[in-house]
C-alpha cells in the first residue's frame, strides 16, 4: 500500500499586495548587443506607473524596479505579480507620448 504523506507545513500567509510590479531598471553599458530597458526608457515607465497608482489611490498595488528580466531585446519590460505576467511596454510608452 502506498503511503499517505501528510503536509505538516504551515499554510502560506495571504498576499500582502494585491497586484506587485517589477519594471527591470537594468542599464548596460552602450552599444551592448542586448540593449537594456533603462536604455529604453524604462526609469520613465516605472516612475509613471508609480505616479499613476498613486494618483488613482489605488490601494495594495506596488511597483518595483527589478533587474534584468531576460527579454532584453523587447524592453522597457516589467512583470506583474502575483498573475506572472510579463510583457514589453513600448506599446504603453507609445501610448502615453
Ligand atoms: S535589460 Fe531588461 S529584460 Fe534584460
């Protein structure tokens, strides 16, 4: 018979933000292959985003900067947690010039 494992692990706590924002902030040096997001403007999207949240009041939502998020070449990039979603922003910074 096989047996029966129990999880003696204490449950995880609950989310402490709703929605966490990581925009990827890392700068490399000029003329590198991959480019970086911060070459792409990405202190602009993660300083906007911060305003914008601030300015709609809206409540457990948090934007970091992060490091490089490994999609360098479609950047300014962030991800979304808890969801995981990642994407490029260059649409969005289109958008809001
Ligand atoms: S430099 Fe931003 S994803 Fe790599």
């Amino acid at each position: 018979m096989g047996e029966t494992r129990v999880n003696r692990n204490p449950p995880d706590p609950p989310l402490f933000y709703r929605a966490h924002l990581f925009v990827c902030c890392n700068r490399r040096p000029e003329g590198h292959a991959r480019g970086s997001c911060a070459a792409k403007g990405s202190d602009d999207v993660r300083a906007y985003m911060k305003a914008r949240v601030k300015e709609l009041g809206l409540r457990g939502v948090r934007v970091n900067q992060a490091g490089c998020l490994d999609r360098c070449e479609l950047g300014p990039c962030l991800v979304v947690y808890p969801e995981g979603v990642g994407t490029a922003s260059q649409a969005g910074m289109r958008q809001r010039e």
